[in-house]
C-alpha cells in the first residue's frame, strides 16, 4: 500500500461501555497515520456494511478532543450493532462479494470490527475470502465483551467496567439489606451464560466492613439445589443477611439450566436466560421459609457508563490504536490484544493473536480459581480482578446526568 | 432547659442515600451547640431503644470532618432501622412508658426520628404522650424518603438522589437499547406504590438526543390496557425503540393493581408488588409480538450512593441541623421542613411544619402535573424536578470501589 488509503470501522454484539472508547483509539490512532486518509464507520455492524450504510468520522473527530473524550465515556455503540451471522462463504458468497465491492467502493485498505466470539467468527470468514481474492485488504478484530470470555487475552475491554458496578451495586444491595434486624436473603442475578467472570467480580465488594456476597455461584461448577439450601441455612445462622451471587447461566449436574426459560435459544444458539434468580428465591421461600429478595442486575452492568473503570477505557483506546498499527505491518486475521506483564505493579502491554484461535472459542473460569465447595472464588481471582477495576472517569454532566454522546445510527 | 442535656437520634423505615446525611447533620449542630452534651444514636428505629440498645456516638464522630463527610456519602442507614408500628397509647401504653424510661436513663431532652410517613407517626403519638406525661423532651421529626410523598414538604431528603439515579439509569437503557435495528420495547418498572414522583423523573433522561421514556405510567391516573397497547404501537411506528417507565403501583380504574402479586400486604397494610414490567412484558409480547425487554429498578433506586445528587445531600444534612435548632427554640410534635422560594434561582428556606399534618398523609402527583392522555408529565413537572438532581458528589473509593461507612447496627 503505498498511497493513501481509507479505513473501516463497525461495531458488533451486545453492548459494553469501552466499545467506544476502542472506536476512538481506532481514530485516534488512524488520525496520527500519514497514510490513513479517511475513516469511515460501518453502520450497524456488517448488515449495514452489507446495505452501504457508511458514515464519514473525520469531519466530527478529526482534531477535536471534546469529542473524541465524550465518546470514550459513552455507552453502548456509536454506530450501532448487528446480530447477523454470515454464512460460511463455501455455502455463499454472496456477503462475501458485496463486502468486497464495498471495500472497493470506499477504498478501504484496513478493516477493523469491535465485537466479541461472535464477531471474530465474521473477522475470520472475511480475513479468510479477502485473501483468497488477493485483495489488500487488512482485516482486524478490536474485542470487546462484558463477559470476558474471549481466548488469547488476559481480559477484555468492558469487563473490567462491568466489574466494576456489579461490586459496587452488589455492596450498596449488601448495605440496603442490613439496616433491618430481620433475617433476609438476597439473589442478585447477573449475566454470564457459561463463564462465571462477571458474577465472580461481586466478590469485590467484600472490604473490612462487609462480607456479602457470602455465597458465589458460577457456571462452571453444576448446581446443586440441596447443598444451596444447606448453605445459605448456615449463612443465615452466622450472619442473618445473606447475598447470593449467581451467574444466570448456572446449570445441574445434568447441565440443565436452573432458570425455568433456560429453553429458549437466539440466533446464534445461544440460551436465552432469565429467571435464574427468581428460581432461586422462590427456592429459599419455600424450603427456608425467610425473607427473600431478588435482583437481576439486567442490562445495567453493560450500559453503566456512569462508573467505568478508568484502567478500563484505557486499555479499550490503546486495544483500537494497536489495531490500527498492527494493519499498518501488514498484520490480517487477527485480533488485537493485551497481555498481562509478570510485574509486582499491573502493567500491560499490547499484542496480537491469531483471529482462528478466538473465533467461536470460550475462556472460561479455571476451576482452581474456583473454591472446593464450588461457593466462592480464591485468592487467585480477587488478584486478577482487583486491577480491572481501578480508577473513576470523570463523565460529563448536563443538568445534573451524565451528558453522552448521540449515536449516528438510529431510523428516527 | 437550663442545664445542658443529651439528645437521642434514630432511624426508620425504608433506605434512602440522603438518610445519614440528615443523622450528620443532626450531629453538627448539636456538636456545635452549647447546651447539647452527648449525642446518642438508637438502633434499629423504634424497636431498639425500646431493647435499650443505644450507642454514643460523640467519641466517633465529634470534631472528625472525615467521618462526618464519609457519614454524608454512605447510603442506607448507619443505626439501622425498623418497621415497627406503635399502637395508640390509648390502646396500650408499655411501649411509650418504655420509651420515656429510655429518655430519664440516658438524659434525653430532644429526639429526632428520621423517617417517613410512618416514622411519622411515631413522632405524633410520642410528641403527644411526652407532653401528656410533662416530661420536657422535644420531639421533631427528621423527613426522608425516596418516594417524595410526604405533606408540607417542597420535596423529601432522598428523593433528588433516586430521581437522579432513574433518570441516569434510563438514559443508559435507552443507549443500550438504540444500538439494534429492530422494533424494542423496554419496560422499565420503578418504585411508587400510590405516588408516582420517582417514575416521573425518568423524563430527565430525556435531552437533544434522547426522547425516551415515549410512555410515562404513574399509579395517580388508571391504567387502561388497550390504550397502553395502542399507545406503544404507535411509538414503535414513530420511533421504534420505545422506553416505558411505569410505576410498581399502577391500578386500572376499578382500583386492581396490574401487577399479580397486588394482593399481598406488609405490617402497614400496604400492598407489596412486584411484577408489575413482567405482566406489561407479557401484554407487549402477546398484542404486538416485537422483541420486549422488563427491567426492575429494584433496590438500586434507593442505595446507589455512588451517584447521589449534591444538592439532596446538601439538604438533607441542613434539614438535619434545623431539626435541632427546632427543638432548641421549644419545638416538639414538629417535623423540619423546607420550602422552594418563589426566586427565578432555586433556592430552599427551612422551616417546620406540624406533626399531626404530615403523619399517615400521603402527597401524591397533581393531575394538572400529568398530561392529558395520562402518558407523560407537563413542563412544570420537569421544572419542579431538575434543580433537585443536580449537582456530582465525590465519593471516597478504595480499591476502585466505593468506600462507605461501616454501619455499627448488625447483630454478627
């Protein structure tokens, strides 16, 4: 590529608060590029890419720092999502084909999509035909996901936020459930279909002045409803308040879902959940007989922008620049990652991984970083996360909200 | 009053942010004040100084800015609470002979009860039996509650904060819920059983960006199932996304709660729901089939101290030293109150109001304050609501999470 090029950018998957702040870092860092020309963002991931529904980024961002900050603080996706599943191109080609013709219609030498396993899949199909096609075309995965469940990366941008208002929100529930002189229970239901990374980020919201959650159920250990009974019983007898972590997705032994919606699947085959706690809490009414709250914390833990976790939107800037500068040395089907350094202080530093290796894969919590009892998490993982969550952003309010930034994708 | 005395300080009913702001003020000035020598907290409300269980709270507190202001940023209430109802003393007096044992023991000449509607009451029937008996104890009631609806008050200590936090929270679902092409329905269900103040502050999420919530529901006006079908086609039409905030304590017009679970009732006779986003989910689902999501703000709308408004909690510690300068000038059977000046800059003046005006009472939304159809709220609401979610508190953090304080009521 020796003349200027364009790049493109779309965004993939459920929402997280860092997704926009890894968008930014891509500019920012295609901005600073002597052979980046324009930056063009894909609309509604690649169906819109698939429909040209293509926005130009320069003229808002290019030199303007105002709004570049607002973006990196602004929830869910500037330009969108999608849900769509591409064919494998052996089976059609015809996605494939109009991506390229995109792609030469904008003259687009860089392609990066911010997206989790299931967009890394599209990463992969497409790096894979551009090749095949002998188009230069570098083609970048930037993730993201809130359930830090993507391979070959130490964590991943909007974990670490997430983590961050579900410890918070779980040791502001603890202190709303002590004030009474009553015995009480609460299941505080938070997502995570197979990997039990987020519901185990409750366990900071231990300090020296409170225990909850006492109980933490994650889903990669079966469930047993007796033996949850036998231990919430004692907590009770010990402390009186007890808070139960639960990842939605916990299962039996027989890897049946305890949520009675546990039925349903999305298009990609995924289980759809919900209920896990309210299962849970009609469980300890009937057989405990005490008071029994539950809570899902639903879609907050993803939106929250209002407390991200500073390490973590930085980390998602400097995982977009890397994408960028890993395009510009020739650098396709891969993803952009981080890689913790064996350092006594948290220090990482940016790398790259081979995109097949993530692509439809799940990391999953190591069972040592889980108790013998399968109720708690170890030392191991409090270390792993407690860095995730450090530093506050400083969110600009108008009238008294946080003052975000207004996508460019919406019909109306 | 003459010699110097001590003064006794408790907590009752439901959790607010504001609540120990109101205790710290409480303190300040009765730190300050000459006459005044110990300060005694009660735990547990009511129920633990009948027990006898009352902490000194001098030692930790006096002349300590940084436990004062960390008292002022903990949410739910450091000497716990109650919900504990007193019978008449015409009825049985044991619990009032009690009491003013506790008083002649601990040398009480004020006690201030921080609480709502109910606590209200308490400070009634106590007012009244301590000036039957000639005992020379002042007793005034502290206002809080996140629900607003307490008589002769322009608004309750707590309630800026939830406000602030709904309409955070709904904007943030509103991003969420922008970013797929594809006709959604969120419905967001917010405390308010009778009055329906909190869900009307969902419409400050609304800004040049942000039109949602399209639909308001408040408990004041009956709730009609087809027009609510209809209403919500017609904004799917228009916009799309739709948000709906709709209050737990909707009823239609025979006065049957929507929400399933209507017919239990707690200690107070008051109706316990919950459900309510769960049946309108299942309508929605059922009438128009498009995607539908439920959200329960849950307890989070009265513990996320972490983004409490400033100017609550700046009003809520003066209310709490005007309660003292109250008893201070002879006050008893009062509770203190605020008023909003007629200034074209908002501002409060403190006051008081009496007891038997505001025990029991409820103030619920004027209609003239809800639009016509009964899906929305008028300008002059939103004015009324604005200035009291203003305003971004420092919280102390350790460790990436908020750092409050630890409560001194909990029996392990």
């Amino acid at each position: 590529m020796g003349e200027k090029y364009n790049i493109l950018i779309a965004q993939s998957g459920g929402p997280t608060v860092a997704i926009n702040a890894s968008l930014a870092g891509v500019m920012r860092e295609a901005f600073a590029s002597e052979e980046i020309d324009r930056v063009y963002g894909g609309c509604n991931g690649i169906q819109g890419i698939l429909e040209d529904r293509i926005l130009e980024l320069n003229e808002q961002f290019e030199n303007n720092e105002e709004n570049l900050h607002k973006l990196e603080c602004t929830p869910a996706m500037f330009l969108g999502s999608c849900r769509y599943k591409m064919k494998s191109y052996e089976e059609d080609t015809t996605d494939y084909d109009r991506v390229l013709e995109i792609f030469q219609k904008y003259h687009i030498g860089a392609f990066f999509y911010i997206g989790g396993n299931d967009s890394m899949d599209t990463v992969d199909k497409m790096s894979q035909y551009v090749k095949a096609h002998d188009m230069d075309v570098k083609v970048v995965g930037i993730p993201k996901t809130i359930d830090n469940d993507l391979m070959m990366i130490d964590h991943t941008p909007g974990f670490g936020s997430a983590a961050k208002y579900i410890a918070t929100t779980v040791r502001e529930i603890a202190m709303d459930t002590y004030i009474y002189n009553m015995d009480t229970v609460v299941i505080v239901e938070i997502m995570g279909r197979n990997a039990g990374w987020l519901t185990a980020a409750a366990a900071l919201a231990r300090n020296n002045y409170n225990i909850a959650p006492q109980l933490i159920y994650l889903p990669e250990v079966a469930f047993d409803t007796d033996a949850f009974v036998q231990k919430v019983k004692k907590s009770l007898f010990q402390y009186h308040h007890v808070i139960v972590a639960v990842s939605e997705g916990i299962k039996d032994k027989d890897g049946n879902y305890i949520s009675a919606q546990g039925n349903n699947v999305d298009k990609f085959g995924h289980a759809m959940l919900s209920g896990t706690g309210a299962v849970l809490k009609d469980i300890v009414t009937e057989r405990i007989g005490c008071k029994v709250r539950s809570i899902e914390l639903n879609v907050l833990q993803r939106a929250a922008a209002h407390i991200s976790s500073a390490t973590d939107l930085k980390e998602s800037v400097e995982l977009g620049k890397n994408g960028v500068r890993l395009a510009k040395a020739g650098k396709t089907g891969v993803m952009s990652t981080l890689t913790r350094k064996d350092t006594p202080k948290y220090e990482v530093e940016y790398s790259f991984a081979d995109i097949s290796k993530i692509a439809n894969e799940e990391k999953k919590v190591p069972l040592e970083w889980i108790t013998e009892e399968g109720t708690d998490v170890s030392n191991d993982m409090i270390e792993y996360l407690r860095p995730l969550v450090l530093g506050e952003v400083t969110v600009p309010y108008k009238d008294g909200i946080p003052d975000y930034m207004f996508d460019r994708v919406r019909r109306k």
